[in-house]
C-alpha cells in the first residue's frame, strides 16, 4: 500500500489539532493549543486544495471560489473576533459552529444531488446497455 503525500499530511494534521485540543484544557497552554490546532487545520486544507487529485487524475478547478470563501471567511471572522466583548464570546462561538454546521449540511445537499444525477445516469446506461467508457469518450 503506497501513502501520498496528501494521506501523510492528513495524519500529521490530525495529530497537531488532537494536540492543540487536548492543550486548550489548561489555561496556561491554551493559547499554544489554538495555534498548533490552526496550524494543522491549514496544513490540511492546504494539502486538500494543492494536492487532492480524484481517480481520473484531475486537480481542483475552482480556486478563485475556494480562496474568495477563505478570504471573506477570515474578514468576518477576524472582525467579529475583535469586535466581541468577552462576555459575549459563548454566543460568538455558538454562531459559528452554528455557521460550520449550516455550510456542511448545504455541502451534503450538494453533493447528495450530484450523486443521485450520476446513479440515475449510470442506471440509464444499464438498462439501455452501454458502457461508462463508452459515454464518457
């Protein structure tokens, strides 16, 4: 079994933000644990979006969309951020799972009709006898 690069970076990503979790349970260390937890979470978002390549060998086409999310997201997020008082920062926590969560649930949407459409098709080429090779060419 061959690892990628991409796989490596995963599990180095997932060992930085369990770290960086387990550091937010102490006052001392919370800061240091919001970092290494940020820092992993950008190694695999980074890794995800320059090195992801689907079975067919294609990369991601849509990074004007990709960086314009994360530069809007990180403007509001830094604004919001500091213009919060402290006293406030469970509701301003709260928005933002809450936020997390709807962009998730729209992403299955998506992603749930786009596989619903490519069943359907291949469904269609089985029952008319064709091949997927044979469309797709």
């Amino acid at each position: 079994m061959e690892i990628s690069l991409l796989t490596l970076l995963y599990i180095i990503a997932s060992v930085t933000f369990i770290i960086g979790l387990k550091m937010l349970s102490h006052p001392e260390s919370a800061r240091k644990g919001n970092l290494i937890a940020a820092a992993g979470m950008t190694l695999a978002i980074f890794g995800t979006i320059f090195l992801y390549h689907d079975e067919a060998g294609n990369k991601l086409q849509n990074y004007a969309w990709i960086f314009g999310g994360i530069l809007i997201g990180g403007v509001i997020g830094t604004l919001s951020a500091k213009k919060v008082k402290m006293t406030a920062m469970p509701e301003m926590v709260s928005l933002f799972n809450g936020m997390g969560g709807a962009c998730a649930a729209l992403i299955s949407l998506v992603e749930f009709n786009h596989l619903q459409h490519t069943l359907e098709n291949s469904r269609i080429e089985l029952l008319m006898g064709g091949n997927r090779t044979e469309v797709i060419k």
